[in-house]
C-alpha cells in the first residue's frame, strides 16, 4: 500500500496540472479570434456610400469600412441566393459541390465551415435566412429568423445572439439578412426622394426606375442598422476587440443585369473586414479575390493550415482540397494581388420563369471579362423578363427611340455566343470587344482558363445545365416548367 500521504500530493499534484491544462486551454480561446460574418442579400456591391453610391444611407458600412479594409475586386461565381452561401460556407465551387442551380442541395458528404471550427472548438450558429441543403453538411446552430420576409411583424430577433457573444468559448457567428431582397418591404423610404437620387448608366431612366431605387435604398439602410446591432452587442460582450467582423453584399440585386447574370454588377461584391490590431483601419486591397476564397482564409487566421482539410468531395482530378485559397497576407497588408482570374456561371433552368436553358459561364482578370452564352440561339428569361407591366417591358418601351441604349437593355435578354469586355474602362461591361482584332489573344487565353476551370469542375456546359433540376431540394420545386414550356402549354390548353 502507498502512503496517504504520498497518495495525497500526487492526487494534488494531479489537481493542479488539470488547473493549469483548464487555465491554458482557457487562454487559447481567449487568443482565437471570433469570427462574424454578416451578408445581406441581393446587394449590388457599389450600393453603400463606401464603395461609391452617395445616395444610399449606410453610416454603419461606412463606419466599419472606417475601421477595416474594404476589397474592391472580391467575386462570387454564381449570383443566386442558395449557390452562393454553399459556395461561401463550403470553399467549393457550384457545380462541384452540387448546389449550381438555385433552390438546390450540396452532394452527400460536402462539409462546411460548420464542421472545421467546431473542431476546433468554436461554437458556430446562424441567425435570419437558411438557404442551404442539406442539414447534414450545413449543422449550424439555428438562432431564429425567417427564410424570406412579409414586411409584418419583427424580420430578426438579433437579441437572440447575446448569450453567444458573452459565452467563453469562441464564436462563429452568421447573421443572415433578408434584405435587400425583394419584395422591398422595409426601411425608412420617407428618407429618399426619387426625384433628387442619381439613375446610374447601367439602369434606364424611367419613373418606375426611381420608384424602385427608393425602395431598395430603404431596405439597404435597414440592413445597415441591423450591422449596427450587431456592433453594439458585439461592444457591450466586450468581444469587440477580438473578432473578425465581416460584411458582405452577397450579389447584385433584382434589377436587370445584376442578379441571374455573369455581370460584374452581379458577381462583384461588397467585402469588408475589420480585425483590430490585425488589419489597416481605412484601407482598401485591390486583389482579385472570390467567395471560395474565404473559408481557407478564416481558417488561416484561427492558425488551422487549410491546405490539410478533405472537403468531403473530389474534384474531376481526385482532389479533396478547398478550391479555395486563403488570402490572410492581403488582409494583413502584406500582398495587394491574389488570384489571377475568378470564374463565373449563371444557371436559369430552375430559377422562376426561367429559360428552359441558357447556361452562362465566364472569366475575369483584372482586366477584361469573357463571357460564353453556350446556348445563345434561346433567349433569356426569368421573372424580370417575364412579368407583365415590370421595370423591363417599360425599359423597353422607353427606349425605342434611343438605337443605342434600346439595343442594351435587349442585351439583357439577346445575347451573342461570347462577350468581351474591358472592365478598367468599362465597369457596367456595356461595349462587347469580342470582334476586336486586336484582343484575340486576349480573349483566348481567357477562354482556354475559362475550359480548364470547367473540366476541373467536372462542368460539362449544357449537360450540366439540363440536369440542373436533380439538384434541387425537391418538394420546393418539384412542378417547375420552364417559361418557354409555360407559354406552350397555355397556348396548347387554349
């Protein structure tokens, strides 16, 4: 038999190295970062006063702006609500990780920001819009909030994040907005005067036009102020000093050209970071980044290598890593350049009134964008296009004296097989260069990038694009016909 004695100290002896490992383990989650991710939804990226827009109210995105580093070249690759938050939470492009058309669902084992940080011990949780499939791959935490919003009663319950952001343990926090996403219920539109606001070039003139701006610029400044909350109760935690906070504009809005397309007015995004001691306050990276960029970047920065993650899903080459790469060095200041091209695809079968099929898909540098329309003989359509007395059918009617912004606006739903265009000077991509003699190169090598990408993703273009249906959750869209099988079926029932 041992001595009590000796059975005491190293029983106490044993007591204080579980102290001391309880204090260190601790201190480690005092050093990780948390990490808050706030996005808005269908947000053009230049409609807040920090990437250019004077007329939309937006004090808290300029204040974090203030604080933090604002990206001025940061991409998704699809812009549609679902496909971009799986690509954002996953670090996979669509068509790889199953979810390219909207209203879809991931391939069976694809993991998510969800599993890596909860293994590594953060607690991570989602308040507002789920608009990800399945369960399995996306397990956050659900806070509370509506998938879609009415305009009646409270839209978000943000005080439900309090208890989160007082707990110990790391947090990674998602607030998912349903603004500015039609239909444009919310906001303080007394503030806006539709007479004084400026029409941009990229959209016509018309009183409908001005009507709708207002109302959309309402629902930006209420979600700003959602931000602010976010902000204040990130303060009153005393969390403030050590978290990422993140805002997004997620893609463009419901205007023609933005959403559904592989415009920049509908794949560029509004990206700001703010981490104290970390990054620059007030400044700006032109680096040419994309939304699977970020997962490997976050785990960067919490000190996990994300080049050792198994996605959970193979590309066309057996690869099981992000597709995704981390650009901690631009956030810290240290590199302005990332990437050299981002990619882009549109997939209509699927989406409300939608083509039958017109698969989009591009590239970018820089400096010029291409565009491939691989089925350019159909014509494109979505609710826009479609409904009857909306802002579209008057662009149309209001230009018909005016050749040139007539045949712009016809662009929107006539498109040629490619396009080109040079986004330094032409931002609204409104001039196609694609006969140029002189940019032939220029747009080969795009196009050879935009094919290589394409295998790698295991995208097979039309193909892909007629089997879009098997990827979407089922009982949300089990009756869709396309708007060209709609308009025959009347017609046959007539």
């Amino acid at each position: 038999m041992w001595p009590k004695k000796i059975i005491f100290e190293a029983i106490f002896s044993l007591f204080l190295i579980l102290i001391a490992f309880i204090g260190f383990a601790q201190n480690q989650h005092e050093k990780l970062p948390n990490i808050l991710l706030f996005h808005a939804d269908d947000m053009t990226w230049r409609d807040c006063g920090s990437y250019g827009n004077p007329d939309v109210i937006t004090p808290q995105i300029s204040k974090l702006a203030e604080e933090g580093m604002c990206f001025d070249n940061m991409h998704n690759t699809t812009a549609m609500c679902a496909p971009t938050r799986m690509m954002l939470y996953s670090g996979l492009y669509p068509v790889r990780n199953g979810a390219y058309p909207n209203h879809s669902m991931v391939y069976s084992g694809v993991k998510s920001l969800v599993h890596y940080f909860n293994n590594l011990d953060y607690r991570v949780a989602l308040i507002g819009k789920v608009h990800h499939e399945p369960f399995r791959s996306f397990p956050f935490e659900f806070l509370g909030g509506r998938h879609h919003d009415d305009g009646n009663g409270v839209d978000i319950h943000l005080e439900r994040i309090k208890p989160l952001l007082q707990q110990d343990n790391p947090f990674f926090l998602v607030v998912s907005s349903n603004q500015p996403h039609t239909p444009w219920n919310r906001g303080p539109v007394n503030q806006y005067n539709k007479d004084e606001i400026e029409v941009p070039d990229y959209l016509i003139d018309s009183e409908k036009t001005r009507e709708d701006l207002v109302k959309y610029y309402a629902e930006i400044t209420y979600t700003d102020s959602l931000l602010g909350v976010c902000m204040n109760y990130l303060e009153e935690a005393g969390k403030a000093d050590n978290t990422i906070v993140i805002f997004t504009s997620e893609q463009g809005s419901s205007f023609p050209f933005a959403k559904w397309t592989c415009y920049d007015l509908g794949l560029k995004t509004a990206f700001i970071v703010k981490w104290p001691e970390k990054i620059e306050p007030e400044t700006r990276n032109s680096a040419l980044t994309q939304y699977v960029d970020v997962l490997p970047t976050l785990l960067d920065a919490v000190g996990k290598d994300p080049e050792s993650i198994n996605t959970g899903i193979t590309d066309s080459h057996g690869k099981s890593d992000f597709d995704g790469k981390s650009f901690l060095s631009v956030l810290l200041g240290e590199k302005q350049t990332h990437r050299e091209y981002v990619f882009g695809l549109q997939t209509t079968r699927g989406i409300f009134s939608g083509s039958i099929c017109f698969p989009v898909r591009s590239v970018r540098s820089n400096r010029y964008k291409y565009i491939v329309n691989l089925n350019s003989g159909s014509n494109f359509y979505n609710l826009v296009v479609t409904r009857t007395g909306g802002i579209y059918q008057q662009w149309l009617a209001k230009t018909l004296g005016n050749e040139r912004r007539h045949e712009y606006v016809t662009k929107y739903q006539v498109r040629p097989k490619e396009e080109l265009y040079d986004v330094k000077n032409d931002p609204f991509e409104m001039h196609n260069l694609v006969n140029v003699e002189d940019l032939e190169t220029v747009k080969n090598e795009l196009k050879n990038e935009l094919f290589k990408w394409m295998k790698q993703q295991g995208d097979k273009g039309i193909e892909t694009e007629m089997n879009a249906l098997k990827r979407q959750v089922p009982e949300k869209k089990e009756s869709w016909m396309g708007y060209e099988e709609e308009q025959n079926n009347q017609i046959f029932q007539n």
